[in-house]
C-alpha cells in the first residue's frame, strides 16, 4: 500500500462552488491508515454555469448539446480548480474527483442510476496527474444506491469512538452515518440546505443563492401547517439504506408546496430550518447516539444548529473541527480517501451504508501525463483511520 498526497474534488448538491482538499495519506500497519489534511478552499463557479446547472435540473428538458456543453465546462472548471488547489497546497501524486450530481435517479426505493458531470480528462490535461472520477456508478450497478460514499470515512474515522456515535453531513442533501453497531448504517435524511438554498434565492429574486448566516431564518417563524404539510413527505419514513437529491426536494418540489401559502420570506426560511433539523433530528434519534458530529456548509448557519440542538436534546452535537477534521473541507477529504483508496485497489463503499451487494472497487481512472503505474495492490483492508495534525502548505511542500 502506498502513501500519496492525494487532491479530492467535488460540488455538492447545493451546486455553490467547487470544493478542493489536499490530504496526505499513508498507511500505518495493522489495519490503521493515516490522514494528514493540508488543505483546503472553495473556488466558485465560473459566471453563468451555475445558473445553467440549476436551470438542467428536473423537471426542465435537457438536450444533448447543452449536457455535453454542461459536462466539459464543469471538467474545465474543476481542472482549473487543481490547478489552483496545487498552486497553494503544493503538487500531489493523483487527483480524485467526485463531479457534479446532475441526476440520481431512484425508483421504487432502488438507485438505478447517477450522472456527474465534470469530464476528467480536462483535470488530466491541466495537472499531468491520474484521475481517479465517476465514483459513484460502480456501487449502484452492484445494487447500493452510490450514496452516502461519506460512510467509509466515517465508519473508519469514528471507529472505536464510544458509540453510538453519528457522523452527519449538512450538505445540499443531509445524510448521517452511524457507527458503533454491528455494522455501519448510513442513508440521506432528507434536504439539508437543497431547500434553504432555493428559498433564498425565491424570496430575493436571485440576489442570494443561500441564507448566510441563518439571517432571514433568524428573523421569521415558522408555519406550522406547512411545516406539517411537507414532514409528511414518504420519503422520511421509507426504510434505509435511500438516497434522495434535488431531482426529489429542489426548487420545483419547494414551488409546489408553497404554492397556496402565503407567508414572508423569512418566514418561509424559518419554516424550512424547522423542517431540516426536525428530519436530521429524528433520524439521528432512532439510533439512540451519545454523539452526533456535524460537518459541511449547514454548521455555518447558526439558525440551522440551534433548531438542531434544541430538536436534539440531549444528545451531544460537536463540529467535525473538534475532533481534526475541517467542517468545510470534510468532503473533499472524504474524495481523496476514495481516490487513494482506489489507487491502493482497496473498495472504497460500506455495504451496510449504501445497500450494494458487497464491497466494490470504486471509479475509472484516467492517466496523467506519462504511463499509468499503480502500486501493488494493498494485503489488508483498513479497519481505521487516524486524523493527523493538519500541516500548512509550506510544511507540507
């Protein structure tokens, strides 16, 4: 098994910008890896792409022209985005990337297929490093639902930790995975800022793309009848392992349920906080955890984490910083570990958090600038990970 620095790479559901992480990883012997994060940014997205991004999400027709324009300009933009990342983090020994979901299409509670987009030959071409992309597919053609792929940091990160211990992502989609039972279980909860994030944009006509900082949440309140009206939704009593995404809770699905209701905009947005710390909450409750650690853009939204402590408890609610892990570049980090673990010819999914019929070597590969040259595959699976000391980009070079 060999140890590398790896860049991950990715754009959530929330479709804000391109998060970029630099980890060094290693192995330590006896079934325990080593994480190093070095660091990590977001970079935005070129002017107009989000918009278009936005625009191709269902129900809106997409033709072919403008899907392979969309999948080019997003490789393009997240090869720039190494570019960057390499600039200030210094060189790495492959990139891994997990694209931009466009589309998960679930039916009858089984994943049947996922789109991203970001055509990994422009990140090949611009860094001269292997790809490691296309993450995803490999775990639904095996009958899991390629989501929530953050179970195998998890499970590995928290592993020995008191349990049960929860680790959640307040991504666009929310998704939580437990640990400390006989096996680790992960599923998406519901919308985390998918909602929140088409709201803002509504309720100020385009001026803001988010409530930054929970401001507007912070000054409405929330409608009880909408709020009772949208928890009815069945995906929140499906069964796990599921996985949902904008194609179910996105602007159309928010239009639709606000259509005869009349209400402020922060009104609105303090009702859709409500709804994503009410369906985080009861999902992490039904495990009885000591702990929940919370990651991703949502631990920034001070309206979202107090609905979330109150909805809580007495459940213990951490930040994933605490414990050597950066909320904000949490996902990233997680990409790099699939990508070095790919590299290594380990499976990069958990069965159990992601229903597939058995572990799975995740992606394809596209080859840098010389020879492809992959290390001997690994002789142990990792059972844990180790978060080491963060080092600064001048340490790390």
């Amino acid at each position: 098994m060999s140890s590398c620095r790896v860049l991950g790479l990715l754009s959530g559901t929330s479709m804000d910008g391109i998060d970029v992480a630099v980890a060094e990883l290693r192995p330590l012997g006896d079934g325990v890896a080593e994480l190093r994060p070095v660091g990590c940014t977001e970079l935005p997205y070129p002017a107009g792409l989000r918009e278009r991004l936005v625009a191709a999400l269902p129900p809106a027709e997409l033709d072919a022209r403008e899907f392979c324009a969309l999948d080019t300009e997003v490789g393009r933009a997240f090869a720039e985005a190494a570019e960057r990342g390499t600039a200030e983090f210094g060189d790495v020994d492959l990139v891994a990337s997990l694209g931009q979901t466009l589309y998960h299409w679930v039916e009858d509670g089984r994943a049947r297929g996922t789109t991203q987009l970001g055509q990994p030959a422009w990140i090949a071409e611009a860094t001269g490093r292997p790809v490691i992309a296309d993450l995803r597919a490999r775990d639904v053609a095996a009958g899991g639902h390629g989501a929530p792929l953050a179970g195998v940091l998890d499970a590995l990160w928290l592993a020995g930790r008191p349990g049960p211990a929860i680790a959640l992502n307040l991504g666009g989609i929310a998704n939580i995975t437990v640990v400390g039972g006989p096996e680790p279980l992960a599923y998406d909860t519901g919308p985390g800022n998918a909602l929140l994030d088409a709201a803002a944009w509504r309720v100020t006509d385009g001026a803001a793309t988010s409530d930054l900082g929970g401001r507007l949440a912070a000054a409405g309140r929330v409608h009880p009848g909408l709020l009772a009206e949208m928890l009815a939704d069945d995906y929140y009593r499906s069964p796990p392992p599921k996985s949902t995404g904008k194609e179910h809770f996105g602007p159309a699905y928010l239009a639709e349920a606000v259509r005869e209701v009349a209400l402020s905009g922060p009104d609105l947005l303090a009702t859709l906080t409500e709804l994503t710390a009410a369906t985080v909450a009861d999902a992490c409750l039904a495990h009885a955890p000591r702990c929940v650690v919370a990651s991703g853009g949502g631990v920034r939204n001070p309206a979202l984490m107090a609905a979330l402590r109150a909805r809580l408890g007495e459940v213990e609610l951490r930040v994933s910083d605490e414990l050597g892990l950066p909320a904000d570049g949490k996902e990233g980090y997680l990409t790099a570990l699939l990508g070095w673990l790919t590299w290594n010819g380990l499976p990069g999914n958990v069965p159990g958090t992601t229903g597939a019929e058995g572990p799975r070597l995740l992606g394809s590969i596209t080859p840098g600038a010389g020879p492809l040259r992959l290390p001997e595959p690994a002789s142990e699976p990792v059972r844990r990970l180790r978060i080491a000391h963060s080092t600064t980009p001048r340490e790390a070079a």
